[in-house]
C-alpha cells in the first residue's frame, strides 16, 4: 500500500481494521492478538490459530505494527550518571536537620549531632588493641564521616571502617572494637541501642615505638 | 542479620527497615537498586531526559520522606513506582494547565504522525503517539510495556484493578496500532 493509499485509510479510521479494535473474519478479537504480540508471545499459538488464516495474518500485521514499541521497549535508558548523588545529597540535607541523638530530661533535652556520635566512634575504635587507624565511612567514599551514622530517637546505627594489625584475629579484634564503641557510645552519648557494622579495608604490619595514638 | 553482611546482599525490606532507623547508606543501596527503572518510567511518562531526570530525583526523595507510612503491603519497588507515577502525572496535568492549547515542545512534527513514518522516523512518530494518548492510557502502557509490569502489578500502581489496567492498556495499543499502521 502507498503512504497516500494508507493516509486515506488513516483518514477513514481504517488503517488497520484486521487488528486493533476489530474483529477478526473467524470471530476472535483483533485486540486479544495485538496484545497477545504486545505480551511477547506472539509465536505461542493456540490450535486455532495454528490452522486459522485469519489469525496468522493479523499476528504477522500485529507483529508488524507493534515492532517499533517493542524496539523501544528494548532500549535499556541508562539514569544520569549524577542522580544517585543528587539524590543523596538532598537527603543529607534534610537528613541532617533531624539527625540528632535525642535524649530527654527532667530539665531538658540534650541533642548530640551525627557528628559528635562519629568522633566518639571513631577515637573509641582506634584505641582499641589490633586496630591501626578507623573511620566512620560510607559507600560513597567521599561523604562526610557522619553520613555513616544512622540515628533515629536514642538508636544508633554506625558503620566503621578499620585497617587491623597483621598477626592479630580479625574477628577477636572486630568483636572488641564493636564493644567498645557500643560501651562508649551509651556511656558518653546516652544511646540507647548502639548497632556497629565493621569493614576490615586493610592489614598492616605493627607500628613501630612512637607513631601516632591509634597505630598500634 | 549478621553486622557484618554487606547492603548489596540484603533483600529491600531489611533495607527498609534500615533507613526507618535513619542508616543513611541503606537508602543509598535502595537508590542504586531502583534508579534504573524508576528513571525509565519517568521517561517514558514525559518524553523529555531533563524533565525526567528532575522527576525522578524528586519520586526518590519524596519516597524517602514517606518511608514512616510505608504500609509494606506492596514492595518497596511498587510503592516507589507508585510515588513516581503520581510525581509524573502531576507534572503532566500542570503542563496541560499552563499550555493548554499550544502544541507539545517536544514534538517532531505538527502534521500527522504518517509524515514521519513515511521519513522514517518510526521512534519519533511512537513517541509522539504515546505523548497524545490521555494519561490513563499512557500510565497503564507505560507500566506493562516500557517497565515491564503485569496487569496484577500494574494496578498495585495505579491503585485500581487488574481489568482497569487491561482495558487502558487495550486502548492504547490500538490507538498506536492504527496511527503506526497508517504506512506500510
């Protein structure tokens, strides 16, 4: 058919009267074909349409009709490479008006940010025997230390990363620094329930006599 | 749930239930997770990489604000489509509203879509099919065919029943068929 043969068949409403919104000549729907092709199992015949003319041509003409969806369909959209971080980002910052540890009084409320609860988890992990150096982090790798907080009333959540001293048991070693940073954090900030994932990012042999606290 | 097990190997509820407790990098996870698709239902909503990208940041933050009344009776994933599709169709109404009678921007072509099928432009003359379709149709194809939904979870979005979904989405693969059948 010619474009203008099938601009006066669009015209009348009639472009493809053998599919959409018609019956076929053997009395099945010309809707149920197309969304038979639409649900991808266009070449799932039943016994009628294995015999049936009609029904074989309006799934080829359905086919044809609906290639150019399906192709769309495909086409796997990739996100913008910064909407993750633009996501995050205004997250933290509504995040952070009420990322607080909050701890009632008879006088008062005290508040203690996300990033005083990191330093506290932060120094309470470096003194502790077989770890080297520590810090709150987060997926991201760039956040800032408190991003690796989680606090919601009196409950803390607190990610920390730690590089352990070779020689020494990793799980004896992450075993005492969750202990100590559960110890520290409902002592000096008043949680209430201190939860302390570990990521060992590293081993390092002892530090000699005199380096830095923390370096053991 | 062992501390140490890492965010990618936990199912979405656990994160869910993580980011109620204000862990942060449990959202993150979830982002990461859903961005894909989230991103490609607003795109197929509004035709427009921009526009999409703006409404799909303000689904995923509007979600993160919700999460306290999130039920759970749907997975998080359907909640979140469900949250974007209400931030599409928002958008969309508000376009209408402020230009009611002016042609789509995003248009290719005023005329008939037939021209630029015959200029073999088949993916601009579908997408310009899609945009004129009333947005209940454009919803129910959208879910089922770009995102890759069934009826069943394509109502659980749109809040209606299975039928509904099937009958809008029947109107609107006929209304492509006749307009993309228009050459051959």
């Amino acid at each position: 058919m010619s474009p203008s043969r099938a601009a006066d068949d669009a015209s009348r409403g009639g472009a493809s009267p053998e599919v959409a919104g018609h019956r076929l000549a053997c009395g099945r729907s010309g809707d149920d074909v197309l969304e038979q092709v639409a649900l991808g199992r266009g070449d799932q015949r039943d016994a009628h349409q294995a015999r049936c003319v009609h029904c074989q041509a309006a799934l080829t003409e359905a086919g044809r009709l609906w290639a150019p969806v399906a192709s769309l369909a495909a086409r796997e959209e990739t996100p913008p490479p910064d909407l993750l971080q633009r996501v995050m980002r205004a997250i933290r910052e509504l995040a952070r008006e009420r990322r607080h540890l909050t701890l009632p009084g008879d006088r008062g409320t005290t508040r203690v940010s996300a990033d005083a609860v990191a330093r506290i988890a932060q120094r309470t992990a470096e003194d502790v025997e077989g770890v080297r150096v520590a810090f709150s982090q987060s997926r991201a790798g760039r956040l800032r230390s408190s991003d690796a907080v989680g606090i919601a009333g009196q409950h803390v959540v607190v990610d920390l990363a730690v590089v352990t001293t070779y020689g020494r048991s990793i799980p004896a070693v992450a075993d005492r620094t969750r202990a100590a940073v559960h110890a520290a954090l409902t002592t000096l900030a008043g949680a209430s329930t201190v939860e302390v994932n570990i990521y060992v990012d590293d081993v390092l042999p002892a530090a000699s006599p005199g380096s830095a606290p923390g370096r053991r | 749930m062992p501390a140490t097990r890492s965010l990618d190997e936990v199912g979405d509820d656990y994160l869910v239930d993580r980011v109620r407790q204000g862990y942060l990098p449990a959202y993150e996870e979830l982002v990461r997770r859903h961005q894909q698709r989230t991103y490609t239902l607003a795109l197929r909503m509004v035709d427009d990489a921009h526009e999409a990208h703006d409404l799909t940041q303000e689904a995923l933050v509007r979600a993160w604000r919700s999460l306290p009344s999130f039920g759970g009776r749907s997975a998080f994933g359907t909640w979140l489509h469900r949250i974007t599709m209400n931030v599409c169709l928002d958008h969309l109404r508000r376009r209408q509203r402020l230009a009611p009678h002016e042609p789509d921007p995003q248009a290719p072509h005023p005329d008939d879509v037939q021209h630029q099928v015959e200029a073999g432009h088949r993916d601009q003359a579908l997408r310009q099919v899609v945009r004129e379709l009333p947005l209940d149709q454009r919803g129910a194809l959208v879910l089922t065919t770009f995102v890759g939904y069934s009826y069943e979870d394509a109502a659980d979005v749109l809040q209606t029943t299975p039928d509904a979904v099937r009958g809008r989405a029947t109107r609107a693969r006929a209304a492509i068929a006749r307009q993309m059948g228009a050459w051959r």
